[in-house]
C-alpha cells in the first residue's frame, strides 16, 4: 500500500473529483452524494465509539465501519474499474451478522409497543442521527443504482444497518438506565 505524502492535490478545484477508476465527475453528482454520505455514516458511527459504551458494541460498530469503508470504495469506482468491485464484495454474512446481533439485543430489551422519538442518553440520541443518516445513504445509494449497477447486497447491508441502529440505541439507552423517549400522540392535533 503506498503512503500518503499530502491531502491536497488541486485537481478538485474546478468542481469535479476522480473516482476510482479514473474518470471525473461533478462534485453534486449523484454518486459523491451516496458515498459521500456513506463517510458521514461512518463519522458518526466513530462519535458513537467515543462513548461510554459497551466494548462489544464498540468492536461491532469497528467491523462495520471498515465495511462501510469498503462501500464507500465500491461506490467511488467508475465502471472501468470493476475487478475491484469484485474483490470486496458485500457477502450475505455480513448481512446475518447484523441480524444476529438485532437477534441479541431483542433478548434482553423490553417489547415495544409505542414509537420512539430520539432521546435518552447522549449515545443513544447520536445512534438514532447515525440511523437517519444511514437511511439518507440508503436513499442517495438507491438513487446511484438507477444509473449504474449498485450491488444488491451493499443495498440489503445498509438498509439492515439502519435497523441495527435502532435496536443498538435502544440498547444503549438501556444500558445506561435512560427512559425511552416514547412518542405519545396529541389528541389535539
């Protein structure tokens, strides 16, 4: 792997960027804002480690960081670039492992039986904005694959992350003997 000798390079400053592969395009295009917003996602879900949180959830939100890296590579490439795109794909254990840690958390979280509104402890409140933004990454990801080809199990893994999330800040709002925030509707309205 080659070192990183400096961050700016100059070639972004008439508004288009490079993707893998080669080819420039736009810095609002469609592709930049999927995996552009994959980076956000992953930002996030770094201020969720920060947390005081347990080690077995800040071990899985690393796994899934390094694969919403990967995602956001595989997104950045151009079609040109393809054999890489194959060499690291979104297998469906990655997907599984989600749904077996949801499986996990559901043992021991109480039956829910209103909405929730975000709240509760300050790492269950970010967990809740890094599931709005996984769900953003979703749309901009479904948005990317009505113009090229987008993996289906990339999409399945964001869309099961999003879930993940909620489940996660339900926990961790547990965890920390925080009330759940539970939407109560207003007759009034």
């Amino acid at each position: 792997m080659s070192k990183i000798t400096r961050v700016y390079t100059k070639t972004g400053d008439d508004g288009t960027t490079g993707l893998v592969g080669g080819s420039r395009v736009k810095k609002y295009d469609v592709r930049l804002e999927a995996y552009g917003t994959v980076d956000e996602l992953n930002s996030h879900l770094g201020m969720i480690i920060a947390f005081d949180i347990d080690e077995h959830s800040k071990e899985v939100l690393k796994r899934i960081q390094n694969k919403l890296f990967v995602i956001g590579s595989i997104l950045a490439t151009d079609d040109s670039a393809a054999e890489f795109k194959k060499r690291y794909p979104c297998k469906p254990e990655d997907i599984e492992m989600l749904e077996k840690e949801m499986d996990k958390m559901f043992e021991v979280l109480p039956k829910l039986n209103n909405f929730i509104l975000p709240g509760g402890s300050e790492a269950s409140a970010q967990i809740q904005i890094a599931r709005t933004v996984c769900r953003r990454a979703e749309r901009r990801i479904i948005e990317l694959s009505d113009k090229v080809e987008v993996e289906k199990n990339l999409i399945k893994f964001i869309n099961r992350l999003s879930d993940y999330l909620f489940v996660l800040g339900r926990k961790i709002a547990s965890d920390q003997n925080a009330p759940e925030n539970l939407w109560i509707p207003d007759e009034n309205q």
